[in-house]
C-alpha cells in the first residue's frame, strides 16, 4: 500500500486500465478525461475526478499521459486549463505514442516550465493494462526514473530501460509498432489465402498457433476473425496513425521500410472501405471485399 497520488490524462482502454491497476495497487488515482462517463467510472472505482488537466496538479506532482497521440498531449499540457502552467516541479511521464523527434522537442519546452518528462511509451493491450501487466519502453535520466519507481512496479510487468535519453523509448515504441502493424497485416493476408485455398479457419488457427509461422499478433488476432467479432480494442485507424509515425521517421533517416510501407497502405484501403473504427483485425475485410472469399461468420 501506498499513500501517494498519480495523475493519470486519458481514461481510454489503456488509461482507465491503468488507472485501476494503481488503484488496486493502493495508489490515489486522479484522472482526467473529456468523458464524462469515464470521470464517473473512476470515481465509483475509488478515483478522483478531475474536471480539467490542471485540477490534475492540484493533486499530484506526477502524472501519465495515457492518450491516442502527440496533438492530444499538446492539448492536455498546453491547452485550455492545461496542466503545464501549474505543474512547476512535477513529473509528465509521457506514454502515448509518439515521434521521437518530437518528444525530444516536448523535453526543452516542459524543462523551460520546471517540469520533468520520461519518455515513456507503453504496449500490451487494454487486459494487461487493467492487470498492471504493461510492458514499459523508458528512457529519461536516472534521477527521473527513480521518481516514478513505484508506479512502474504497480502497472508493468516488464519495465525497459532503453537509455537516458528522451526519445530512446519513443524510437523503441516505433520498432515494435513496425512489428506489430505487419504481423497483423500478414496474419490477415495467411488467414485470407487459407479461406481461398478452401481450408476450415479455425483448423488453420489451431495449426498455425502451434508451429512456425506462428507470432503472437496472430494468436490474438485471428480469433476476433474466426468470431466475426470486430469491436475495436485497437482499431485500424491507429495503425495508420502509428505506422504512418514509422514511415516519416524513416524517411527523415533516408532509410527504406518497405515491409511497413506495404502494411501501411493495406490499413489505409480497410479504412477508405469504412473499417477505420473498427478492430484492426478488421484488415482482413479487404481481401472480402477484392475476392471471392467469405469470412468466417462466428463460432456461435
């Protein structure tokens, strides 16, 4: 148990399951989010609703930014009752995903403020957030990182420390959205072209998670496919926002990524046919809609 008091901006999936990982934890939790509901579910779970980032600061020296993307952060700092104008001494652990050239650029505007910022981008998914079960990609000084000890015992499993340099981890978070965005992109092209070389989908799934062209996209995508269960968890359209994140950050080192370009593009047709907000596994409806093949309808 613990007396101290986080901050967490954005109760989405991977916010609101964070929050009440450090609620169970014995943290005091304060939250923000323009959702009401949200507000209200963190209250009733035991948390404090805050009307605006700056009530944030009212009380916490420490806060999470838990949000979709870096224009969100810009608005949870410096925004309309944003938390940077009274957060003089505080610590920003910053774990949405973002440009690492940008998170560089945030570090000497929020130190201009008094405020410290680790850059600290997150995976796992919104069941391992809610466990407390994250995995943590870090990088900030050493003296930064001792600050939020506690938190990360509470809310990873695994906790990386990519180096003391704001931006390691953001570059970090990059690779493994490359990583991710073309597993799930590919496990949908295997799953397509089994269907159409007239295999049953769920033996494909039951062969597939116990050999070699396994991954671990696969075993957890796939069955949101064999369910015709599409309800985002993380949808299509963040992949085109992280992997388009990817490609600018490689064109800016002139280095090619052409597997992530290819995966891309493939996002971007799922969401121009009107999946954006669905799930990601939701990528496979392009090869639907461009052949002859008929998805799996659930398994009832």
């Amino acid at each position: 148990m613990t007396d101290a008091t986080v901050g967490v901006a954005g109760l989405g999936a991977m916010g609101m399951g964070t929050a009440l990982a450090l609620v169970d934890a014995g943290f005091k939790v304060a939250g923000f989010d323009i959702d009401a509901a949200k507000l209200a579910h963190l209250a009733a779970a035991g948390g404090i609703a805050c009307d605006s980032p700056a009530a944030l600061a009212e009380h916490t020296d420490r806060v999470i930014t838990l949000v979709v993307n870096a224009n969100q952060v810009e608005q949870v700092l410096f925004g309309d009752k944003g938390l940077a104008a009274s957060f003089d001494g505080g610590l920003l652990i910053q774990s949405a995903t973002a440009a690492p050239a940008w998170v560089r650029e945030l570090d000497g505007r929020l130190s201009a403020c008094g405020i410290d910022l680790l850059d600290s981008p997150v995976s796992g998914g919104q069941l391992r957030a809610r466990e407390g079960n994250l995995s943590v990609m870090l990088s900030g000084p050493a003296a930064r990182r001792d600050r939020a000890a506690d938190i990360y015992k509470a809310a990873a499993a695994n906790l990386f420390v990519m180096g003391d340099a704001i931006g390691q981890g953001s570059a970090m978070k990059l690779v493994n959205q490359l990583l991710a965005g073309v597993h799930i992109a590919v496990s949908a092209e295997a799953m397509a072209f089994a269907i159409k070389s007239g295999l049953d989908a769920d033996e494909v799934y039951r062969v597939i998670t116990a050999s070699a062209g396994n991954s671990w996209m696969f075993e957890n995508r796939v069955p949101h496919i064999l369910d015709n269960d599409y309800t985002p968890t993380s949808a299509v359209d963040i992949f085109i926002k992280d992997l388009g994140m990817v490609l600018d950050s490689g064109r800016e080192s002139r280095f090619p990524l052409p597997m992530a370009a290819q995966a891309f593009q493939l996002f971007t047709m799922a969401s121009s046919a009107g999946h954006g907000r669905e799930d990601d596994a939701a990528v496979v409806k392009v090869w639907e809609q461009l052949s002859d093949i008929t998805l799996p309808k659930g398994r009832g």
